[in-house]
C-alpha cells in the first residue's frame, strides 16, 4: 500500500511539473498577449453593435420592448396599458450564450525542436480563431433584419443607399450609421466603388475631398452618403451574391458572458501541454427596424 501510494504521489508530482517548472509556463502570459492581440486586430462588428455585459446567473439574456403610447388630444384622458407584447421590435429580443473557442495538443518534443516559440503562435491562432467566429456570427445576423434593400442577381446603385439612410431615420436609429460589406461587394466593376468613378451614370464627386476623389487617391473612403464604410470578408458569398447591412448600434446585441481566457494544463502521458482558449458570449437582433439588409452581387 505505501508503495502504491508512492507512486501515485510520483505521478502527481510529474503533472504538476508540466505545467509549472518548464519553460512553456513562462510563456504563458506571451500566449495570452499574443491572442488577444489578434482579437484587437481582427474585431470589425464588435465595436459596431450594442455591447452588453451579462455576469451572473443566466444563460439567455432578454431584452423587452414596450409598445409607445398615443397622446390625447383633450382632458378625457383614455386608458392605455404597457404592452410589451405587440411592438414593431421583436420582444423580447433574446441572446442565448455559448461558449466558443479552440484547443491546441502541443507536443513538447513540437516545442523544443522548432525555432519559433510555438506555444505564442498556438495562442495566436486561437486568438484568431475565436475573433472570426464572433465577427462571423455577428454578421450572420444581416439576413434578419426586416428590410433588404437588394436582393440576389442584383447590383447596387445609389438609391439603395438612400433609401436604406432614410429607413433608419424612419424608425428613429439614432446616428452613426454603418454600411459593412463584403470587400467584393466595394471593390467590384458592380460594387459601392464603381458608385463614384465619375462615370456618365455614376454620383459626381470627382472634386478635391470628394468620397470619389478618395477613392480614386486612396482606394477607399471612410465615409459614403452618410454611412462609415467598413470592409468585412467574413459576410459569407453565395454565387457571387452576400448580404452586408446599413445599421445603427442598436440594431445587434453583443452578450458578453465571460471575456477570452487561455488555460494551460500539462499532458504528462502523450508529453504535451493542453493550450485552451474560449469565451463565452451570445449575440440577436436587438431592433430589427434599426438595421438594412443589403444584399447584392459581386459581379
């Protein structure tokens, strides 16, 4: 029995070495560093949507909406109830969290022969990983809002622009407004681009600081009838045909759990380190009438 007992402590104390007296612990905040650096990089719709904290119990955040009130016009004040039932929003708009996140087996044989440290390129991948799963499924949600101001087989022209502007003043989204779409769905004989190359049907903005002349110097312009433009290839492309939107930060709801985390633990019997990395988080549509869908052609 004590020789048993022995060798399980000698088991013990090996795991515990391999996670806190290699030289693959001491990297361990390189690896976080490294995947959070990809976060901040990668991240396009995060800082554009409704960021919402959400600790604690819970695993399904709710957001309700309560129906306007109509004013009389006289003292026989008529009673009006608070329905949060029937709005034009979806009530409630609900996020259900889920973790999300990716594992690397790091061989420590892989370790000591490479020249790169290889536990910071595992974190930076799964920092990478992790940030294109949120940003995809951020933008996933375009193809719900109420109002698609393109559709398939069809290419942009300026009055999408305005009328998806208009819409959203309509339902009172308050400003900024945003316009993300596929690099394809900008740079393209059919793209926003092709909207101001001062051609005989194209917006003239061909003069000094004009969104035209930005793009013929730059090849990109931050800002374009009213919108700030952003490029996003996660938008998935379908037969040269993806939706983008035109939105204000109300429009999605981004539930944050819990934030990224890197876990370590040692693999003794494969003589390995297990690199973890998740994050907890749930996005929905918040007001529906406060975004565009703007589905159009690449080609």
């Amino acid at each position: 029995m004590n020789f048993l007992k022995w060798l399980i402590s000698l088991g013990n104390r090996g795991g515990a070495e391999a996670t806190t007296t290699t030289t693959l612990t001491e990297c361990v905040p390189i690896i976080i560093a490294s995947a959070l650096l990809e976060l901040e990089e990668g991240d396009v719709m995060r800082p554009l949507v409704t960021n919402v904290a959400f600790p604690g119990p819970g695993e399904t955040h709710r957001t309700p909406f309560i129906q306007i009130l109509t004013s009389d016009t006289d003292d026989t004040l008529a009673y009006q109830a608070l329905d949060s039932t029937t709005s034009k929003e979806t009530s409630p708009s609900s996020a259900t969290v889920g973790v999300h996140g990716a594992y690397v087996q790091l061989k420590e044989i892989a370790q000591l022969a490479s020249i790169d440290d290889m536990a910071a390129v595992a974190g930076k991948l799964i920092g990478q990983c992790v940030v294109t799963r949120r940003d995809l499924d951020l933008v996933t949600l375009f193809t719900s809002f109420a109002t698609d101001q393109g559709g398939a087989l069809t290419n942009m022209v300026p009055a999408d622009l305005y009328d998806a502007y208009g819409s959203l003043r309509t339902y009172f989204a308050p400003l900024p407004y945003h316009l993300v779409l596929h690099p394809q769905q900008i740079w393209s004989s059919v793209g926003l681009i092709s909207l101001f190359d001062n051609s005989t049907d194209a917006i003239q903005t061909a003069g000094p600081g004009t969104v035209g002349e930005d793009f013929a110097r730059y090849g990109f312009a931050g800002m374009a009838l009213g919108f700030n433009l952003w490029a996003d290839a996660n938008i998935v492309l379908t037969s040269y045909n993806g939706s983008g939107a035109a939105f204000s930060r109300e429009a999605i709801k981004y539930v944050s759990k819990r934030g990224f985390r890197i876990d370590i633990e040692g693999d003794a019997t494969n003589v390995a380190t297990k690199i973890v990395g998740t994050e907890i988080w749930g996005e929905a549509i918040l007001r529906k009438l406060h975004g565009n869908e703007m589905q159009f052609d690449t080609v």
